[in-house]
C-alpha cells in the first residue's frame, strides 16, 4: 500500500473499546475545546471478517495483534491509577465475542446526524461508567435513541453495505496513516501516540499556528525517514 499524502487536517484516531481514548476524548473536550471542530475524528477498531476479507482486499491488513494476559494486567492497573488521579471511577465491562463494526459503524450514523461527541461520550459512559456491553445492539439502540436518533438505523449500522464500506475506507486510513494504536494523533506526516502524548500534539498544532522560526520538534513526535515533517509511515499490509 503507497504511503499516504500529506494531509493538513489534523487526525484524532479513537477506538470505543479502549480507556485509553476514553480518557484522552474526555480531555480534549474539557481542556482543548478549540480542538474538537478542528480535529477529523477517526474511529479505529478491530475489523470482523467480512471487513476484514474487504480491507485485503483494497490492499490493506488492520496492524493489531491480540493483547496478552501480562498486558491485560497492566492496563487495569494503569487505568485504575489514571482514572484516581482524575477523580473518575471505571466499571469493567466484559467483552462476550464482540463485533466491533456495531458501535463505531453507529458512530459514522451519530456523526451523520451532528451528533458525533454526544454519541462518543454516552457510549463511553455506557462501557466504562455502567459496565455494558456496546456491542450489543441493544445498547447501541438505546443511546441512539436518547439521542434522537432512529433506534434501528444506529443499532444496525453495520448491516449497511455503504456504511460498511466507509469503515473499510477508515481502515485503510489506518494503513497509511501508520496507527498502530490508540490514542492516535496525526498533523501530516507527524504522529503522537498515547494519552500521555496528548499535551505535544497540541503543542505541535500550536507552533504550527505561530510566526514562521525555528522550532524544536515536542517529545513524541514519530517521524519516520528524513525528518519528522518530511517523513511518511510508508503502508501496511
């Protein structure tokens, strides 16, 4: 897969399943509001195998392998000391052979409708505040239709054959765009990964908003090649 062309607009790829977007989605809404219409938000998510069988083949492979118990471990951990830090208190839920196209395909409905961070926002609450399931349609349902959205078009979103195929597009965005995981932040050929990185991508949005002079790249900048801005991710799959 060719590397992706320089793209301006800066890219905040999230998953519903991880705390780790939870948290930073969370922050930048409450401390970088100017960011929110300004950053293309970009689900990525673990395709099914028909999404999956579609992705190879426009060339791409999702770049995830599953976690191991050790890390499994380590992220309940870290997560439980983030969320005390922050005065925040996560329910664990428990993922029973998950489809992950249900939630983040309804997110591409949620986004349609103008809704997007509504919708973010209550399915984070439903997986991390109340422990349920968001792969369940029936989740999905509900939240569509506090939001006023129809009940079964949300829920049933990746029945669509077009929405499907706009996840398969994202997901080779994921491809070229070099994400290998999540929170995942991207200004053309720059990357930041983690919610730790969060605070040097805007700094790097900052500096690129300020008079033309010399700047010292933000710690965690990912660049490959030449330099970070001259770089490119090359592909995967």
């Amino acid at each position: 897969m060719p590397p992706a062309a320089k793209n301006k607009t800066p890219r905040f790829y999230f998953n519903l399943r991880s705390p780790y977007s939870w948290l930073a989605h969370r922050e930048v809404l409450s401390n970088h509001k100017d960011l929110v219409d300004r950053l293309e938000w970009l689900p990525f998510f673990e395709p099914d195998a028909e999404s999956s069988r579609e992705l190879v083949e426009q060339g791409g492979a999702f770049p995830y392998s599953e976690m191991s118990r050790e890390k499994n471990r380590y992220v309940l951990q870290d997560v439980g000391r983030l969320t005390k830090a922050r005065g925040i208190t996560v329910t664990w839920p428990v993922d029973r052979a998950p489809v992950w196209e249900v939630p983040h395909l309804g997110y591409l409905v949620a986004q349609e409708h103008g809704l997007a961070h509504e919708y973010i926002t209550a399915v984070y609450e439903a997986r991390f505040g109340k422990g349920l399931d968001i792969c369940d349609r029936r989740t999905i349902a509900d939240i569509g239709g506090r939001l006023g959205i129809d009940r079964d078009l949300i829920a049933d979103a990746s029945d669509d054959p077009d929405l499907r195929a706009e996840g398969v597009r994202i997901l080779l965005s994921v491809c070229k765009d070099g994400v290998f995981g999540v929170p995942f932040f991207v200004h053309g050929y720059t990357r930041f990964w983690g919610l730790d990185r969060l605070d040097d991508f805007v700094a790097h949005l900052e500096s690129k908003q300020a008079p033309a002079r010399a700047l010292a790249g933000p710690a965690g900048a990912v660049g490959l090649g030449r330099s970070v801005e001259d770089a490119h991710a090359g592909g995967c799959g």
